[in-house]
C-alpha cells in the first residue's frame, strides 16, 4: 500500500453524520435512557440517608409544617379559607415540583460534562431526566397529600380522578422552563443566581401560600397571567374544595384564558427551540 | 484483508473553533458593553481532512498534540459538529471515546453496566442479560455489590473496557485506551484487539505509541496541523511520524550539562547506517551515536564514555572509548574538533532511551559531561520483553517420552 490509495465505493448502509443534537441516536434510545437516568438519580437522592425516601414526603411535610404555623395559628390567615392545610400542602408539593425540577436542571448540563463532551449522546435527557426524577418525588409525596386530605375530612369526589390534567401541563410547563435554563447557563453562569432569586420570588407570586380570592380584584388577572396559578386554581375547585370557582370563571371567561395559555404554550415551545438551537454547541461552549 | 467497500468516508472535513478573546461570559459584561462585539480567535483545527476507511479494517490515527486528531475523532462519534466537509459512516458506533465515561461512582457494577449498556444502544434489559459476561470478561466477580466509587481505576476500567467489547457496535473509535490497567489486563485488552480484528471489526484507534499502530493497524492516518500528512502504511507513516516528533524537540528536556576549561561536549546525535542523523532506530539495524567535542586544552589519554538509560533504569549499557578504539592513546589537542563513534547493532529493546556523555582524561577526572544529550526511539523490536532483545531462537524438546 501506499501514499496514493484507490477509493473504495462506500457502503451501501451509509448514512451521514450530523453532528450533535437533542434527540441524536435514536428515539428508543432517548427514551430508555431518560428513564433509566431519571430513575437512578431519584434513587440516589435520598440512597444512604438513614430516612430514605422518607426524606423526600419529608421536605414538603416540613416546609408545610413551617408554613402552617406562621401563616394559620400567627397570622390567623386562611381561617376563612375552606380547607386552607391541605390546600396549602397540595400546593407546596406541586410547587416544589416544579421548583425543584428547575433548580435541579439550571447546573444539569455542566455537571455531565464529561458526558457532553466525550459521548455522542442525546443531550435532551438531561434537563428531562431532571423533571423525570422531580416526578417522582411529586407521585409519591401525593399519595401522602390524599391521606392526609381523607384524614382531615374531605370527602373523595370522582374529580379527583381529573388530577392528571393538571399534572401533566405542569410537567410539561417544568420541561419547558429546564429545558430553558439548562441551556442558557452554559453560556451565562449569571443563571443560577437569578434563578435562585426568581424562583422565591415566584413562589410568593403565585397564589401557593394564599388563595386566588385573596388577591385584590385588580391583581387577580395578573397573578393568573402566571399558568402555575391557574393550575393551582383549577386542582383546588377538583380536589379541595368543590365551592370555589374554577380557573376559567376567576378569570373571567375563554379571551382571558387565551394569557396564561399563551405564557404555558410560550414557555414549551421556547424550551424546546432553545435547547434544540443550543444542542449542536454545547460540547464546544462548555 | 481489507473488504471492497469504505465503512468511513471523509470529505473535507473543517472545523474551526471560536475562542473569545475576552470571554463575556457573564450578562453583566454584556449590559455593560452592548455594543462591543466580543473577539474571537480563530482556531482552525481540522482543516480540509478527507481519508477513508475500510469494512474490517483497524484503521490508527497518529499526530502530535494538537494536531487535530481528537477533534477528528469526536466529529466522528458526532460530539462534535464540523463546519464544512462530509462525514458518512456504515454500521452502528460505539459513542463514546474514552473509557468509563459516563460512569455514576455512586451506584454498584450491576447498575452502571445497565445505564452504560442503554447508552450504547441496548435496551436495558439486553443489558441485564449481558450483565454476567461483562463481568466475567472483566474479573470483578468478586466486587459485585461494591460502589464504583471503591473500585481501584484498573478495575474502573476494566469494567468499562468489558463494556466496550459486550457492546452491539460494528465500528469502535478508540481514543487512547491502554493509558491504565495493569500489565495483565493492558494483555488481554490486546488480546481482544487481535481477536477484533480478526473477527473483522472496523475498529478506528487513535494513539501516540507507534509500538500500537505498527503492531494492529493495516492502515495509518497521521495528521499535522489539520491536515492529513501521511497515509497509508502502518510502518512507513510510523516512522514519519517520529521524524515528525522529533524535528521540533531538538532540545532534549532535562539536559544538563557540564562544561570544563579544558573541553566542551558540544553536540551528541545518532546516526543511521548511512551516516544521517535520525530519532529512532529499528531493533536489529545499524546505528552510531556520535559526540563532537570541543578541546581547548591538551588532554593525555582521553576517554569519551557513552551511557544509554530510560527513565527507569540507569546505565542500561555503556560504551567507552579506552582501550576500545584503535587509536585510543592520542591525546586531544586545543583548538581540535573531535567526532567520537560508536557503531553497533541495535540489540536494544523496544522503548526511549537517554544517552548521557563525558570526557575523561588522564589524571584529570571528568572533563566535560552532557545528561541526556540526546533522546532516541527504539522500535521494531520482535516479541518478548525487557530492556534488550536479543537475537535467539527457541526450541521445545522432550528428554524422554511421558508415561501416560
């Protein structure tokens, strides 16, 4: 053989290598690996904590705990609210989902660098991965929070049985927003505390500690401009309470639902193409 | 050996990095400077590659660092994507290029050989069922229940060499993989490249160590400042490479040396059979080393000594000029310029060696010395091991017939 070699005819199975992207290898693939990874690292969470998965139902539990001293026997907030505990609780676990899950995705992607950079690998996993296990947790703290709502008297309704309609916009908005951050912050650490900042401020700006009803009149269209509001809305009329009025009529009617769906659909669509756009780069940029 | 058709086909291949200047990485940099555009320094680190590689071949990459053969490799595995060129590949890859990665420390061998089997494209309960081979392959029977994160990096990668091997993939890129693992399982890692290549896997393997591709590869890609060098012949591109090596490394680090009123080593090289200078010498051929020596002063009954070590092991021979060289007994006088040879077969084995030279002289002592004047290669060397690899030739005889 040498320097100057015939070319041989390529084989006919040959396809062309793009380069890295969000879903690369193959959907099969993508799928196994976020649940394999999802899973994992909810078992690893809580893994060699004497309490175990207890630690998960835990932090909820305690941060409702917290919050139900100061807010109802303190402040003597909520004793005109039907059911404030365990409509405060149901709000803090599908908060704390969506939270978590985020705050969890902000650094995910810098943290697998070595998976970034030195395996061709669907890079969509992880923020996703990162929701996944945030999943978890939600499921199992919300058998605790229908316990508890048995225990304190509420009767089971068959709207309970709507639950997923609301989890799985929730799901999705939380994909979105990861999805957002996970990317950005390979390019601006500046992420990380600002969402530090902006997940507490969003946390008292939308109606989880109080109800909707309590925000004066004017404000009640703005804080539902937010669709985590009306999420938390619509599963107290489902689950907690069954006089109060759905997300749709407190904000009065379809042309005003267009807001938050729009914010909901804003959110999704700009995580996706942000992370699909940001996809190809990110073993360079880290 | 080689199949009719190409299972790699690269055309064109560019890739440039953008480096910032001043890397505005934080939005506060940004609001402060709108409008100043952030500089970029162009890296353009593979610059027009085209090269192919066949069905079943075991297809080496060499350059020196920086030469752009890693980014050639993640382009090839899709971690990276190229600016310009074509990259069309046949059969299924193994995605990663180095060893272990993607590895959790914190979850036992059962659970990392099912993430990392998911990873390479099984599903996970292909990869439960090969849980036992992998294993096995891997000799960590015994560690089953322990946390990565306890496991010694041999036996890190082992287990993911075991991976590696138990995976589905047609094609393997390989980046570097023999950098760990004891002797014996660097053996059987060895062991399975052979059988690889025999079983007709396309295997692209990219390394520094010449002693590799000229043991594996049927082909050799060398690469030099992005762009392809040399390809073809495992030994021809093996020894260019080398030369490349070692035209930019005429200064040996670690020299040191010793200059006397009397004299000076001046320079010290090695010679081919044919009296031009070269890096490396084949086991088994005829080379020289050579000193030049500046004498300022008379020096009665000189003697010049050579000595070759590696970095392990000093003194691995030693050569002197007393007693040894015809006219032995002439004194050096100033103002001369002396070339003082040493010619031999080379017997020594595989490796790098040092060669260190001084200048004594009667009654005198040391009169100059150099350490590691100059540095050299050895390869070629047939099979068996240790610092020299001497001619021989084996028998296996019975004294008597066994009773059986």
């Amino acid at each position: 053989m040498s320097a100057t070699e015939a070319t041989f005819p390529l084989s006919p199975e040959a396809r062309e290598i793009r380069g890295p992207s969000a879903f690369g290898g193959g959907l099969r693939r993508f799928l196994y690996l976020t649940w394999m990874i999802g899973l994992t690292e909810y078992r690893l969470t809580y893994f060699g904590s004497a309490l175990g998965y207890l630690w998960s139902l835990m932090r909820p539990l305690m941060l409702f705990g917290v919050l139900y001293v100061v807010f109802s026997q303190v402040l003597k907030f909520g004793e005109d609210v039907r059911n404030y505990p365990v409509l405060l609780l149901l709000n803090i676990v599908l908060f704390s989902f969506f939270a978590d899950a985020a705050t969890r995705s902000v650094t995910a992607v810098v943290e697998n660098e070595q998976i970034v950079r030195k395996m061709h690998f669907p890079r969509i996993v992880i923020p996703l991965s990162c929701v996944l296990t945030a999943t978890f947790t939600m499921l199992v703290n919300l058998v605790a929070v229908f316990v508890f709502l048995v225990a304190y008297g509420v009767d089971p309704r068959w709207t309970w049985l709507l639950l997923p309609l609301i989890l799985i916009p929730l799901i999705l908005l939380t994909a979105g927003a990861a999805m957002i951050l996970s990317s950005l912050y390979v390019r601006f650490r500046d992420v990380s505390p600002i969402w530090a900042v902006l997940s507490t401020a969003l946390f008292y700006a939308t109606p989880v500690l109080y109800p909707i009803d309590k925000v004066p009149e004017d404000f009640q269209r703005v804080a539902l401009a937010n669709p985590i509001a009306d999420l938390l809305q619509q599963v107290r009329r489902w689950v907690v309470d069954p006089s109060t009025q759905g997300a749709f009529d407190v904000i009065g009617g379809l042309p005003w639902l267009l807001i938050p769906t729009g914010v909901f659909l804003g959110i999704c669509i700009l995580g996706f193409v942000v992370f699909e756009r940001q996809a190809p780069q990110i073993a360079e940029q880290l | 050996m080689p199949a009719p058709h190409a299972a790699v086909d690269v055309r064109n291949l560019r890739k440039t990095f953008r480096v910032p200047r001043q890397h505005m990485m934080t939005l506060k940099e940004r609001a402060l400077h709108p409008f100043r555009r952030a500089e970029f320094d162009e890296l353009r680190v593979l610059r027009g590659i085209s090269f192919q590689v066949r069905e079943g071949e075991f297809f080496g990459i060499v350059g020196r660092n920086g030469s752009g053969k890693s980014t050639l490799l993640k382009c090839l595995a899709g971690i990276y994507r190229a600016d310009e060129g074509e990259i069309r590949i046949a059969g299924r890859l193994a995605p990663f290029i180095e060893l272990g990665v993607g590895f959790n420390p914190d979850l036992t061998a059962h659970d990392n050989v099912v993430i990392n089997g998911v990873m390479m494209g099984l599903s996970p309960a292909q990869a439960r069922g090969r849980f036992d081979e992998v294993i096995a392959f891997a000799e960590l029977e015994d560690f089953l229940d322990l946390k990565l994160k306890n496991y010694s990096s041999g036996m890190q990668v082992r287990l993911a060499f075991s991976l590696m091997v138990h995976s589905d993939a047609e094609m393997l890129l390989i980046d570097e993989v023999l950098a760990v693992g004891d002797a014996s399982f660097q053996q059987k890692c060895l062991d399975v490249f052979y059988r690889l290549r025999e079983e007709g896997r396309t295997i692209v393997l990219v390394t520094h160590d010449t002693g590799m591709i000229e043991r594996f590869c049927h082909r050799v890609l060398l690469l030099e400042d992005g762009l392809v060098e040399m390809s073809g012949d495992a030994h021809e591109v093996g020894r260019r490479y080398l030369e490349l090596n070692f035209e930019r490394r005429a200064e040996v680090p670690g020299a040191q040396s010793e200059g006397g009123d009397a004299a000076d080593v001046a320079d010290v090289w090695i010679e081919d059979a044919e009296g031009k200078r070269v890096p490396a010498v084949a086991h088994g051929e005829p080379f020289s080393v050579c000193a030049l020596l500046d004498v300022r002063e008379r020096i009665d009954r000189p003697d010049v000594h050579f000595a070759f070590n590696t970095d392990e092991v000093l003194n691995v021979f030693g050569a002197t000029s007393r007693a040894v060289a015809a006219n032995d007994d002439e004194p050096f006088l100033p103002g001369e310029r002396i070339v003082v040879r040493m010619t031999s077969e080379n017997a020594l084995g595989d490796g790098r060696y040092f060669v260190d030279c001084s200048l004594h002289g009667a009654e005198r002592g040391m009169i100059a010395f150099r350490g590691r004047a100059c540095e050299f290669v050895v390869f070629g060397g047939t099979t068996g091991s240790g610092l020299v690899s001497l001619p021989h030739t084996m028998r296996v005889e019975r004294e008597m017939e066994r009773v059986t």
